[in-house]
C-alpha cells in the first residue's frame, strides 16, 4: 500500500483518488478552497440554483466506468441522468431556428433539411461520416492511453479525411474547421453549428485543425446529458464515492510546494509550514500553480509536446426570472452572432477584446423544478471571452441578455435579478491563470493541441485534470483520472484500458 497526496479536488483529481484508493492505497487530498468539485460549483439565492461550470455531460460512460470501477453501486443509483432532447436548440443569425434531436443522426438530418432547405442535411450528415473515421482514428490515443512518447504521430497526422475541392485548376482539402465549413459544408449556417463547437471550447476555428470534427461528432453519437438538480451533483457523487472508498480530504489545505527525496516526488508541503509525507504525488494544477509549486522545474515528460495557445474563459450570467418555464422550451438553445468574422477578432485577434456587441450566446433552461421556487425559472447564459485579467464585463454582460431575448422573448420584462460569473470567479476556483480553462486535446496541427503527459521528469509525480494530457472538458477530466491511476498501480507499462 502507498501512500499517494493528491493536490487539488478537480474532478480529473477525484476520478485518480477513487480508483487509487479502490486499488487499496491510502490516499490524502489537499484542496486550497473549502469544496470539491473544481469549475462545478453552484449558486443558490432566494430558491434559485445555478452550475456556474459545466451544465451539461457529453460521453457519460467514462463516469459510469468511474462507478463500476469503484464499486458496486452504479453512476444512476447516485444521481439522475437524462438525455436533453432536443440536443441543441439553434438560432443563426438570418433568425432561421433548428432544433436538432439528442444522438440521431437520421433526425438531425431531416431537422436540418426542413430548416434550412434540401441537402443541407445530407451535407451535414457525410460530414458526420467523415468525422467518425476522424473519431475512430484518434479515439484511443487521445482518450483511453497514456501520451505517446512518439506522440509526433499524433501532431503530423490530419486524421479527418478531408473531401477534395477543385477551385481554380487547384485541389485542396481542408485542413480546419472554417475551411471545412466554407468547402464541404456550402452554407453559413451549417458553417456557424459546426464553428459553434470550437468556440465553445474556446478555438479560433479559423486556425483549429480539422481534427475538431471530432467535437460536434461526439455529441451527435453519445448524446448530451443533464444530471437533475445540476451538474454539481455529478461532483458530489464522486466526492462521497472517494468517501465510501477512504479518502482523506482536507480542505483549506494550501500545498506549496511538491518534496523530493533521492531524486523523486516523496510528499508535498503545506502553507502552514507542515508536511505530508508520500509515496507518489498526483497534481491536478493549472500550469502557472503547478510551476510554482516544483520551483520552476520542468514538469512534462519524455517527448515534450509545443507549448499550447492561450485559452479562452467564459463569462457567465445567473438570471431569476417570474414565470414558470413555456411548455416546449429547448434546453439549450445557441444564439448565433450576427457577425461571425467581428467575433472572431474580438475573440482570437491581437487586440482582443470582450465589449463586442451581439455575441454567440448559450441559453440554457433546463427542465428541473429543483432549480427554481414554483412558477419561477432559473436561465444560465454564457459566452466565450479571452482569459486575461482586469478585463470589464458590464458592457459585454447587456449585450448577452439583448442576444438571450432572441431565444426569450420578454426576458428583460420577467427579470428579477441578476449575478455575473466572471473569469476571475474561475480563477479563484480552479487556480487557473486568467480564469482559462483548457481544451479537449486534438491531433494534427503540429501538436499545438495535445498537452503534456501525466507522467513527468521528477519520479512519482504526476498530473491529472484538463491541463494534462487528455485535456479539457468532463470526460477527459475523467479520462486523465483513469491513465493517472494505471500509471501508478500498474507502472509505466500501462496502455490504457482495453
């Protein structure tokens, strides 16, 4: 039995304690705030109640792997999952709406003939089929293994397979996801859904590889899921799943520093001068805490991949409205800019910016009488905003709600109060320099959008959560958890889960 410290209580770090603890070693988390769960913290005031991370869950199974791995109590005796259909409600900025079903391809299809017009859902449906085989390619090496010490394969390799466009006496094939829309899809509005994935996640899509087809792709095929009464709850059954199974938290534990004895990781040190002692330790740290707490040393392992480009955060609004939720409202409806390209720029350009007016708007309204008093509605709005410090938000936080009206009529009229969840907010919660959160690693692209392994150069100290290989993003967070542990209990042979 050893003796493991986990830093920080992220979901990625509570997925490596359970399993851990599971295979019999005793393990302590040290978390510097006073709760669980990472970015998945909640707000409640007068009988409302927000996620103000994550709301909603693509790829569960890599949760109900967690719970049939660490006993025998599955994931939906813990909490209550349901499949939001439709997936996604879609405003594009000709005011033309598609709702498109939750895991139906056949469905989104005939949605998206009979809102925009004959063969755009058969053109959305072969890009769909294309971006399988880019799934399928790059599913277990991205996901379900540890990082390829060759992982150069994954950065030089586009694995979408691209359709070839004749312009001009030239072929070319796309090699992002704009050139994608522009070439194989023909139509700005299925340009902006597919667009919408990326910037979701914060990617420029003007620059992402083609890879990301993977993205929209995952979530036609597994579908998208809400746990009643919030995300949240998602993070309390994995946080007393790590109680069941002996885990040791200790919150308000700032660790400052990772020990090292003969030449590998031997316990951590606390703010208040003490120190724990350990066989391994797991960090689940963003990389400027991480830096801080090795004294600069390079953490990354063997095949160093480049250095990723800055992330973007989310600027978030909490809205209590009066009335109870219209019968039929979609859950999560999209509200498309009206000018993509001004977007962008206010986005990804050099001098970035968050004022912009009409900004792409994620409206989301779930059906759940947990989260508001009787005839009241709680209604989440975010947007994507660079993940620099210092910036104002007031301007940019008007502009969401005229964007929100689009997809709300008189929500202006039915607003009770307000709050605003800021990248500051993140920060403070995740340790995670500007509020940025990180992003589901991709191939291609010269390997901008793979992140270090979660072994490192120091002996027995590793690296879980989104800023780690296998990224941002709830399953992976999960995912990372699942390598973490191999790599511990299993040694340095460990490929992954079969």
């Amino acid at each position: 039995m050893a003796r493991i410290a986990v830093i920080g209580a992220g979901m990625g770090a509570l997925a490596a304690a359970a399993r851990l603890a599971v295979a019999g070693h005793r393990v302590a988390v040290y978390e510097r705030t006073d709760t669980y769960g990472g970015a998945l913290r909640r707000f409640e005031r007068d009988g409302f109640s927000f996620d103000t991370g994550p709301a909603l869950l693509p790829l569960p199974a890599v949760y109900r792997d967690l719970f049939v791995k660490t006993g025998k109590e599955p994931l939906e005796s813990c909490v209550e999952l349901v499949q939001v259909d439709p997936s996604t409600r879609h405003v594009f900025a000709d005011g033309i709406e598609v709702s498109l079903p939750n895991a139906s391809r056949a469905g989104v299809v005939t949605a998206l003939d009979e809102g925009l017009g004959a063969d755009a859902g058969k053109r959305w449906g072969d890009f769909l089929v294309r971006a399988r085989e880019a799934w399928d390619r790059t599913r277990r090496p991205l996901l379900e293994e540890p990082l390829w010490p060759n992982w150069q394969v994954l950065a030089e390799r586009e694995p979408y397979p691209a359709v070839p466009h004749k312009r001009l006496l030239r072929t070319r094939r796309a090699g992002t996801l704009a050139e994608i829309g522009a070439w194989e899809l023909r139509d700005p509005r299925l340009a902006a859904l597919l667009e919408s994935h990326a910037i979701g996640h914060g990617l420029d899509p003007r620059t992402t590889p083609a890879s990301a087809a993977v993205l929209p792709y995952l979530e036609h095929a597994f579908g998208t899921w809400y746990v009643r009464g919030g995300l949240r709850e998602l993070a309390r059954a994995v946080y007393e799943r790590c109680l069941v199974r002996k885990v040791e938290f200790h919150f308000g534990a700032d660790v400052t520093g990772v020990l090292e004895k003969d030449g590998r990781a031997s316990g951590v040190e606390l703010a208040d001068g003490s120190v724990a002692e350990a066989d391994f330790v797991v960090a689940g740290a963003a990389p400027g805490a991480l830096a801080r707490l090795t004294a600069g040393t390079v953490v990354r392992g063997d095949g160093e991949v480049p250095p990723q480009p800055a992330a973007a955060s989310r600027l978030t609004l909490l809205l209590a409205l009066r009335g109870a939720r219209p019968e039929g409202t979609a859950h999560r409806t999209v509200v498309h800019t009206q000018d993509r390209e001004a977007e962008l720029d206010a986005l990804f350009g050099t001098a970035a910016g968050d004022s912009r007016p009409g900004p792409t708007v994620t409206v989301l309204q779930p059906d759940d009488p947990r989260t508001a008093p009787a005839d009241h509605e709680a209604v989440t709005l975010t947007t994507v905003v660079p993940a620099r410090p210092g910036l104002a938000h007031d301007t940019l936080a008007d502009h969401m709600i005229t964007a929100a009206e689009r997809a709300v009529p008189g929500l202006r009229e039915r607003l009770l109060w307000h709050e605003v969840r800021t990248p500051a907010d993140i920060a403070d919660q995740t340790g995670a320099e500007g509020g940025a959160v990180p992003v589901p690693a991709l191939a291609a692209s010269g390997g901008r959008l793979l992140h270090p392994s979660n072994t490192t150069r120091v002996p027995g100290l590793f690296t879980v959560g989104g800023w780690t290989h296998p990224g941002g993003g709830l399953p992976h967070a999960g995912m990372s958890g699942a390598l973490v542990a191999g790599l511990i209990v299993e040694g340095p042979e460990f490929r992954g889960s079969q």
